[in-house]
C-alpha cells in the first residue's frame, strides 16, 4: 500500500483556496488543480508499506505525536517548485513554524529508523494546489498567482497528524485515512 504522513487542512483555508484557484481555472488547460478536498501538508512520503510495516508506523506515529503538543501555523504565500520562471508544482506556503519542523524532523528519523529512505532534501512545509502538465497558457496562470505572494488563507491548528494511503488512479491520486494520532496525549 502506498502511503504517508499529512496533516490535514482547515475549512478556512479550504475556502479560501479554492475561491484563489477558481480565478485562474479558466486560464489554462495546462495545470491540473488539486481538488480543494485533496489539499494536505505532508510531513513525509513513506512510499511501498506492507501490513507488518504499517502495524510498526502507526505504533511509532502514535508514541511520537503523543509526545509533541497541538500548534498552528498560517498559510499565505503563494510560489512554485523549482520556481515561477519553469514551475512543475504550484503551491502556497507556510509560516516556518517551529513545531512544525520539530515534528517533521521527529518523524524522519522515527521513519528511518524502520528502515524508510531519508528524505534528502531540507523539508519545505507547503500546500501543493496544481501540477503543470503543459507550458500552453501557463504565463497567464503565474501573472494571477503572483497576485496571491502576500495573501493570508487562514490558519491551521494542528492536534493530529494523519497516515494516509494513497491510490493512483488516470485522473489523479485518491487518499483515504488509514489512522489518525492525536498530538499532545503524554503528560509525563
């Protein structure tokens, strides 16, 4: 089963996405939206993961998240990966909040510690909100999301992280939860 570790995204900012994302729609065929029910922050891709594997990370998930007290973060800001002159991803952003890192960070070693590859790149907390399939209409598409660098999508208070599998399908990946960890349950 193909799976990983998210948090899941606010109705504000759900909103608030979608409104941003339904102005620049009609703008191009060439970027795919992330339907506004499929938007998650993913804290870390675990890939291939059989039964046995998924009984020990979810056994990991809920020791460490019991150990790592609820939080928020704002979403604002809107970019694209590798960056807006060529974008492959386009995305919102995050403020770096420290314990979003911690319990990225924590995860990672947790994950790799049962043997899961390490992530090699720097963690880069962000929203992925459209994938570009084709340069055709594309400028248009970066003039209106630049539009959206300074704008705050609301907030997110974070009291679970979330394991979720993930099925590719012709239209787009489908995600369904498999478990969710409450953060914040030890009080030694």
């Amino acid at each position: 089963m193909r799976c990983f570790v998210a948090i899941d995204v606010s109705e504000e900012v759900r909103l608030s996405l979608g409104r941003a994302v339904e102005q620049m729609r009609g703008l191009s065929k060439g970027v795919r939206w992330v339907p506004s029910d499929h938007v998650h922050l993913t804290l870390k891709f675990l890939g291939e993961a059989d039964d046995a594997m998924l009984l020990q990370i979810q056994e990991r998930l809920r020791l460490l998240c019991s150990r790592h007290a609820p939080f928020a973060f704002t979403v604002l800001g809107t970019g694209g990966f590798p960056n807006l002159r060529r974008p492959n991803v386009l995305w919102v952003g995050l403020d770096e909040s420290g314990p979003l890192s911690l319990l990225s960070r924590d995860i990672e070693k947790s994950m790799a510690e049962l043997g899961l590859e390490r992530e090699e790149k720097r963690f880069s907390p962000h929203l992925t909100v459209g994938r570009v399939k084709s340069v055709e209409g594309l400028e248009a598409v970066i003039r209106e999301w630049i539009t959206f660098k300074d704008t705050v999508f609301g907030t997110i208070t974070v009291g679970e992280t979330l394991l979720m599998k993930s099925t590719l399908k012709p239209g787009g990946a489908e995600y369904s939860k498999i478990a969710g960890f409450k953060l914040g349950l030890d009080k030694t």
